[in-house]
C-alpha cells in the first residue's frame, strides 16, 4: 500500500462518495489508486469549480466535501473556492498534490506554495512530510472540517509522499487533538440569562444567519420560535432557516433586504443573533444594533462574539445543541402588540418596482418560478443582481437555498448545482445566474452533461454585469466604465453545442414555458430577457 | 491603548509560528516583540507576545489566536503576577579614553562585557524592557555602533500560573 493508496482508503472510512477535481502529475498516483475505489470522480473543466462542487454537496448533505486538484496552477486555481467555501464556513477537505518533496522550495516546474498561499482563508492546512502520518492527518483533516465553526482544509501531498509505501496502515477511531476542542453545549448560566432576557421583552426579534444550516438546526429553530411566538429575520446565508412564507419569518435584513426586515430589527429591544456574523451587508452600523438594546449573540464561534459587535449576552455553541435544550423550557414571549406591528409593516413597506413591460419581470419570474418548482427543490443563486432578486422573491418551502454570501464568488451556482444534484439525484436542483456569473462557468456545462445530471440553468440575460452598473449608477451617475457585456454568447447555439435544452422568455405573458423546462430530463438553459436598466434598489 | 503581554502553548508543528504572526499582519493587530522557544516538553513551543490595542482589539486578538489549530492555551501575562526578562547586546564605540565611562554604567546595572576591541565593547543586560530603555538612554552620550535586542520571555508568578501541559 501506497501513501495514495492509503489516501484513498482514509476517504472510504470517512464514507466520501464523490470526490471533484483535475488531475497532473503531481496528483497522479491519487487518481491511480482512486480507480480501484467504488468513489465516484468528477472530472471538473477548471479547479475552482471542483471547490464549489464538494460545496453544493456538502451543504446539501450535511457531509464534508472533497476535492483534489495538481500542484502549481491546478492548487492556485482553486485558492477562490477554498475562499469562497472559508467565507461561508463550509466542510471541504481540498487535497492537492505537490512537487517532490526533495525539490520544495526550489521553484520546479509546477511548484507553488499552496499551503502558505491559503493559509489566511482556510481553517487549518497541512503539508504532509512522512506517509506514516496519512492516517492521523486525513482523521483529523474531517474533524476539523466537520466540527465547531466548519471550513475548508487544505492536505498538500507531494508525489513522492504519495508513491511512498505505507506500514500497517490503521485509520484511527478517534481524534486526539489535544488543542482544538470546539464549545457544543451553551453554557446553563448564559442560558437561564437568554430565556429571562426574551420574556422581560417587549419587542423580542431572532436574526438568524448560515449557522442555522450548518448546524442543521432549522427544525429545532422552528420548534423553539412556533413555542415562542418570536418573529424571526435572517441575513441572506440565513435564508431558508425559516420557510419564507412561515407567518413568524419577515424576510432578510441588510442593504439589500427587506425594508420591514430592517424596520424589525431597529425597533426591537431583545434582539437574539444565531449563528451570524453581523458583517457589513447585513448590519451596516453594528453599534446601533447595541444601542438601548439587549443583544443576544449565539455562535459557535467564540471569536465571532463581539468581533463586530459587543453583545449583552454572549452564548458559545452549537445551534442545534442550544435550541434542543431551550426546546426544554416553555418560554411564553408572545406579544400580540408587537407582532401586529411586523405585520402591518410587512404589508405597507414594499420596495416599490416599476417593470418595463417590453422586458421579463425578475420579481415575477422568480415568483413563477418558486410556485412551479418542487417543494423540496433546491436553489442555487449566483452573485449579482440576481443574487438580490432570487433572496427577495424566491419563495423557500421544504428546500434549500444555497448561495456564495461571504465571498460572493460570480460563477458559484453552475458548479455549486452540480454538487448539489449528483449528491440529491432525486431532487430538483437550479442554477440562477446572470450572464455575467454564467460565462465565469459556463465551461462546467460539458461537466453537467458527463455526469448526466438533470440542472437547469436560468441565465437573466441583460448584457451588464448588472450590479456593478447599478454602482455607477447611482455612486457615479451613469459613467459606466467596463460593465457592458455584449450580446455574446448565443445561449441557443450554446445549449445546442453542449445538448441542452434551451427556453427562452421575453415577455412575463411567455412564463408558462417554464413548466416544460422544468419537467424535462435533459439538463436546460433558460434565457430570461431581463431590463438591462433594472435595479434592485427601487 | 493599552499594552499586554500574552503567553502561547502551542503545538510545536512547523510554520506554527507563521500561522501566528500571519493572523497578526493580515488582522492589522500590533506586534512589539515575539519571542519563541520549544518548553520542557519537546511537543510544545512557548511563545511570548507583547502587543497593544484597545480592550475590543486585544479581546480579538486574544480569541483569534485562541481559535488558531495549534494554539494549546493562551494567557494574559499580568504585570502585577509575573517576570517579563529580554536580553540585549550593545555593541558601544570605546576607545581607551572613555572606555571607563561604559564599564561603569554597564556596572551599575549589573550589565556584563562580553567582548572587548580596540574601538568597541559589547555589553549584555538583563531585564525588562525598562530597565533595557534605561540603560540605552544612560549610553546616549556614546555611540551604539548595533543593538540586538530578543524581546520578552515572561513566565507567571507562583504555583498558581502554572500551564499544565497533558
């Protein structure tokens, strides 16, 4: 047995079913040995599509994704994924191969320091030195990955490391970290302080953020709000915690939120944070949000308590963990008052649009769309202006939302999608882009097709990178300046050149087309003629 | 601004150090000396940083580090409970005119004359870093030809400071 060989096996005991990525010669031997494992490899067209992928399927499996690229440029290709996947803490073991290990630091062809260059966006790295120690590194790599704040770790294997023979290989039971023991339980004390402090409210409000999903929290969440009565927000990694339409949930908060979400969250006087960072986009003056309040911050994160914010009551641990045993007690924060204030507000602010009847409506797209789309369908928006559009309008029911919030990474839903159906083959699964964030991975439409996986596409074609012009719009009154797309790519001819299906909408009264994109078996762009003028602003 | 002395027991991996000092330039957080040496058991490093912010910066900076993989534990190292020593070598311009002049400042502070040259002498001293700013403020009618200096290594008071290791 092989250093790869052992590589391989480490991956069966952690049950990984798919692994993403791009061979060279530096990663050959992983790709040799891989061919006598019943793991399924998907040949990726560029390396940072490989990191998106294992995270589509990690957030939708609750798992950790895999992925494993060359040395040299294949490992910086795929720097923006681990980035991506650091931002919005998601498990990805990224495994890359590296140069001889007698050469490193000698600048041979294909060499970079790949360890050094990710070391400020990923959670932990490794460079392993001696094949002995695969077993320990690959045990503590997912451990890492998979617990307390999830997030990338980067494994780079030098060829000779992978060709070296392995004795008495052993996949350790258990991990024996001695300094990395993530907090789980909230502690009891801070805990009787969160429920005293929710029933003296008067005004109570949870935001919720990504941690939600990543603790697989939702339904205690849901429990311990319906019990409660408390309405909840949630910032845009939030989205999808509540179902949209649940009559407690009151939209995403921030610049690019909901009016009333926002109105919500500056008057209540009890406000509970879970698993959220309070990063700009969503709170943009965190010191108001502390001002004449009381500030309930539950993260498992002890870092992220008081970083942007300086919280009333700080509770480190796992969401799940914490709601489960808040779940334990009755806390009556019912107040009818308050609630019917949220309702009228979400009735009377609106952010006002003013479709153009030539073009497709986005709002009424979306809203088409979320109602034919499978309950349990998941979504995957790209970053742009329809990234806004599909938070507002997309309506959640027992699916999933996926998106690049922390990063906001063009190009992430193609890939994301992929990892999402081939981990969920019986769920629908779309892609929302622009053409913009289309083209950064329309590459990844032959990938589609060699796994004959069934994602649909939507391209809101509009000829702009529409978010950067609605910028210069209002910060540099219409001086547009490198934003113009032109009409390229003919997305019909495209679709016919990779054997998709491909619809087309110009108009909102041609929705219904639609349906038939969404019903069938073969993999389907979509082309949404949207205003290239629109904002999402209002 | 305040000023505060942190003590690190990490893992003693390689590139450890450059986890650390990373976190330090990327987060914009201050480093006025690091100081770093394996402890009495080979597994671990002991590191010494002295560093300054307001109390929100050095919260972060504390839970930061704290979060980083190998960090084993962290402490504040407070004046009132601990030594802080540094070690310096001065290399001073002294010819045999004034070279009784150095010797005796270098004496006062228990200073010792490690090397002697026709035109130089080098003095190593002990302390903190007081002390160490005193004495090069004493030398300032000399010429200091190199300074060296290894910033602090601190060590808590007493049985109640003691960082068990497992």
């Amino acid at each position: 047995m092989n250093g790869a060989d052992a590589i391989i096996k480490c991956l069966e005991e952690e049950k990984v079913k798919y692994v993403f990525g791009y061979p060279g010669v530096a990663i050959c031997p992983f790709y040799n040995s891989i061919l006598s494992s019943d793991i399924k490899t998907v040949l990726v067209r560029t390396e940072q599509s490989a990191a998106h992928m294992a995270s589509g399927l990690a957030r939708t499996t609750g798992t950790v994704g895999v992925c494993a690229v060359t040395s040299g440029p294949g490992a910086t290709n795929l720097l923006t994924g681990i980035a991506t996947a650091f931002a919005d803490s998601i498990p990805l073991v990224c495994i890359t191969g590296q140069v001889n290990s007698s050469l490193l630091g000698s600048d041979v062809f294909q060499e970079a320091d790949v360890t050094g260059a990710a070391e400020s966006f990923v959670k932990y790295s490794y460079l392993i030195k001696n094949v002995n120690d695969i077993p320990r590194i690959m045990k503590e790599a997912f451990h890492i990955a998979s617990t307390g704040r999830k997030g990338p770790v980067l494994i780079d294997v030098p060829i000779d490391i992978q060709n070296a023979v392995i004795k008495n290989f052993k996949y350790p039971e258990e991990v024996n970290m001695r300094t990395y023991k993530p907090t789980v339980k909230g502690n009891g004390m801070q805990l009787k302080r969160l429920v005293s402090a929710l029933e003296k409210a008067k005004r109570p409000l949870i935001c919720v953020g990504g941690g939600v999903a990543l603790s697989n929290a939702e339904s205690e969440l849901r429990k311990f709000v319906e019990k409660s009565n408390i309405p909840v927000v949630s910032t845009m990694m939030g989205i999808g915690a509540m179902p949209t339409e649940h009559p407690l949930y009151f939209g995403m908060v921030g610049n690019n939120g909901k009016p009333y979400a926002n109105k919500a969250i500056r008057e209540c006087d009890t406000l509970l944070m879970v698993g959220a960072r309070v990063a700009d986009r969503a709170v943009n003056q965190p010191d108001f949000l502390t001002d004449h309040k009381v500030m309930i911050h539950m993260d498992v994160d002890p870092a992220e308590i008081g970083k942007n914010i300086g919280p009333t009551i700080p509770i480190v641990g796992d969401a799940k963990a914490i709601f489960e045993e808040l779940n334990k007690e009755d806390i009556n924060a019912s107040e009818p008052e308050w609630l019917n204030k949220l309702y009228e507000y979400k009735k009377e602010l609106n952010i006002k649009r003013f479709p153009d009847s030539k073009y497709v409506d986005p709002q009424e797209f979306i809203e088409y769309l979320s109602d034919k789309m499978d309950e349990d369908g998941i979504y995957v928006a790209d970053v742009g202006q329809n990234q806004i559009w599909s938070c507002a309008y997309h309506v959640v029911k027992k699916g999933r939302f996926l998106t690049s919030g922390g990063m906001g990474t063009m190009g992430y839903s193609i890939p994301a999608a992929l990892g999402a159906k081939l981990a969920n083959p019986g769920k629908q699964v779309i892609a929302v882009c622009g053409d913009g964030s289309f083209q950064m991975s329309m590459c990844e439409l032959a990938t589609i097709k060699q796994e004959n996986a069934n994602v649909k596409i939507i391209v809101f074609k509009n000829g702009y990178l529409g978010m950067v012009r609605e910028y210069q719009h209002f910060t540099y009154k219409d001086n547009y300046s490198v934003v113009e797309l032109n009409d390229y790519p003919d997305l019909e001819a495209l679709a016919k050149a990779y054997d998709f299906d491909y619809f087309k909408v110009t108009l909102d009264k041609e929705l219904s087309r639609t349906d038939k994109f969404l019903a069938s078996d073969n993999p389907g762009i979509m082309e949404v003629n949207i205003n290239p003028m629109d904002i999402v602003k209002g | 601004m305040k000023r505060k002395v942190f003590q690190l027991i990490v893992d003693n991996t390689s590139g450890v150090l450059s986890r650390i000092s990373g976190l330090f330039s990327r987060r914009g957080y201050n480093i006025e000396s690091i100081t770093a040496g394996v402890t009495a058991d080979p597994k671990y490093t002991r590191i010494t940083i002295v560093t300054s912010g307001d109390n929100d910066v050095l919260e972060q900076i504390e839970k930061q580090v704290a979060k980083l993989i190998d960090v084993r534990d962290i402490k504040v190292l407070e004046p009132s409970n601990s030594v802080y020593r540094e070690l310096a070598l001065i290399k001073v311009k002294a010819e045999a005119n004034n070279r009784q002049g150095v010797i005796s400042i270098a004496d006062i502070f228990r200073a010792n004359i490690i090397d002697v040259g026709p035109k130089t002498l080098i003095i190593e001293l002990t302390g903190d870093q007081e002390k160490i700013d005193a004495f090069l403020k004493l030398l300032e009618g000399y010429e200091i030809l190199e300074l060296a200096r290894t910033g602090i290594a601190g060590l808590g008071r007493g049985i109640e400071n003691v960082t068990y290791l497992p």
